[in-house]
C-alpha cells in the first residue's frame, strides 16, 4: 500500500469516532432473507454459510469484525480425493471472524465499490480499526480489477439478491433461481485448516455433490458486511469428502470433518504457479477445498440451451 493511501486511512481513524447508525435498518433479517430464499430458491435448503450471516445465528461466528489473512487457494491433483488417500488439506480461513450480517439489497447497493470512493466508504462504514481500512480498500482493488482466466465469469456481490441472480444469470437457461442447488462447508472451522508433517487426513470418503459439470463458487471477501466474489470456470466437478485424521492429537483442525472441493478440468488457461509440483496448465485437472464461508452452486437439472 502507497504512504499516500496510508496517510489517508490514519487521517481518517482519528476522526471518524462516531458509531456506524442505523444498522438494525440496513440488515437483510432473518425472516425476510429466509421468504426471499423460500420463494426464490424453494429446491434448495439455505447453506449454513449463508444461515450464519442472517441475525439470529451471527453470534456464533464471532465479534472481532478482523481478518484472519490472505487467502491462498491450494490446488491438487483430482486423485488425492480418492477414498484412501492422505492427504494434507490447506482449506482458507473464513475473510472474517466478526459477527457480519447480510445488507439488504437497497443498503448494500448504495455503497460505491470502487477505489476511487474509498473515502466515501470509508465514511459510510465508520468507524473502522486500520486493519480494516487495508481490508475495505484491498477488496474494492480486487473486485474492480477481477481478471478472469479463459472461459471464466467472474464478479463481486455485495447482497443475497444479487448473488442469487448473479449464478442463475450464468447456470440456468432464462436466470431460472429454482433451478440451483447450494452447497457449503459447516464442519471447516473459521481459521480454516493448514496441514504440514504429520497432521495429515485420510479420504474416508468422497462422493459427487452434483453430477452435473456446471457450478460457481462464491468467495467470502474481507470486508466491514459480507461480500463474495463469485466465479465459474467450467467444466468442473464438486465433490463432498470426508476427511479423518490420521494422527489425532497432531497440529490443529478438527478429528473429522466434511468438506467440499471442486475441480476443475480445463486449466490450460492457469498460471503455472497455481499447479501442482511437476504438472503444467493444461496437464490435468485441478482442485481445491473450500472454506467455511465459502458457498458452492449448480443447476439441479441440466439447462436447455436457448433456442
């Protein structure tokens, strides 16, 4: 970050000491969020990634509003999640620990996503500490600059109107939100997991989330309310897998959770960083886990191309 973008953030914590107002009127409440889900996606229950983030279950995800860190997304080859297997799994943490909840629509609408605003946000979102101001102006620079590989659509969302729309826009014929499917990760904890030497997990088992080779994965970003970049780079293949330590009593994560990971089959269009040791984009498919915030969705029926 330039000392001229730091100059700005510090000039602004030390006045900004009121209380942002008003959020009991800016947050999208449970039962509004859950008859806009029951109207909108009847096929499909809420994911427990999207249930945390509504009022009455925000509390048990934490109250510090801080980031745990960048997130690095680990790829593998797609046979480590054969059952059997060992594997060392490297899930993100969740973008924040904080008790966020969702915005409505009209409130989240009215925040100017973009650097060239950010004192704007900044004043709209105070007060904020200066690990957050870094966050606030770090996901404006991303979600400005997405940079999509070949084949794949990418934005950011900032409400769950808009994320809605946004997946039914790109995996069903005519935007049809009663025919998805979500899927999320509740058994990853919220600093995710990071395996090294001997705290390593076993594939007990691993099955096809959906059968079909369409998804888009929403990424929670690190932000004062909930804002996800969504993408979809397909063909792909989601899997929900079981992993069981090998070792209990052995570096952290959970004895055993459920996780989901999708793979994906066309990366020819990938930096070859971003792939396995000794494999190059194109070579084979690759695949990653998804962390607690995370939220993964596909069409429940095959789409019919428009005629």
């Amino acid at each position: 970050m330039s000392p001229m973008l730091s100059a700005t953030i510090f000039s602004f914590l030390l006045v900004m000491a009121v209380g942002a107002s008003g959020e009991g009127a800016i947050v999208s409440d449970s039962a509004t969020a859950t008859a806009y889900w029951q109207t909108m996606l009847p096929n499909t229950p809420m994911p427990p990634a999207i249930l945390e983030l509504l009022p009455h279950n925000s509390a048990e995800v934490g109250n510090d509003g801080e980031s745990h860190g960048d997130v690095t997304v680990a790829f593998f080859l797609e046979e480590a999640l054969t059952p059997g297997s060992t594997v060392t799994p490297n899930i993100p943490p969740m973008s924040t620990s904080g008790a966020l909840l969702l915005r409505r629509r009209d409130a989240a609408a009215s925040i100017p996503m973009s650097t060239e605003n950010f004192t704007d946000v900044m004043k709209m979102l105070a007060p904020v500490s200066r690990t957050m101001a870094n966050d606030i102006w770090s996901t404006l620079d991303i979600c400005e600059n997405l940079l999509p590989v070949k084949g794949e659509k990418k934005t950011c969302v900032t409400s769950l109107e808009s994320m809605v729309e946004y997946v039914a826009s790109i995996l069903t014929t005519g935007g049809d939100t009663r025919n998805l499917r979500s899927f999320s990760s509740p058994d990853v904890p919220m600093e995710g997991v990071v395996s090294s030497g001997r705290n390593k997990y076993k594939v007990s088992a691993s099955r096809r989330a959906t059968e079909l080779s369409e998804s888009a994965t929403c990424h929670g970003m690190r932000f004062p309310y909930p804002v996800f970049m969504c993408h979809a780079l397909n063909p792909t293949r989601v899997y929900t897998v079981t992993l069981e330590k090998k070792e209990v009593d052995v570096g952290g994560g959970p004895e055993r959770m459920e996780v989901l990971a999708v793979c994906h089959l066309d990366t020819s269009g990938f930096e070859p960083e971003e792939m396995p040791a000794h494999v190059k984009p194109g070579d084979a498919p690759v695949c990653h886990f998804i962390a607690r915030d995370g939220i993964i969705w596909a069409p429940a029926t095959p789409s019919v191309p428009a005629a």
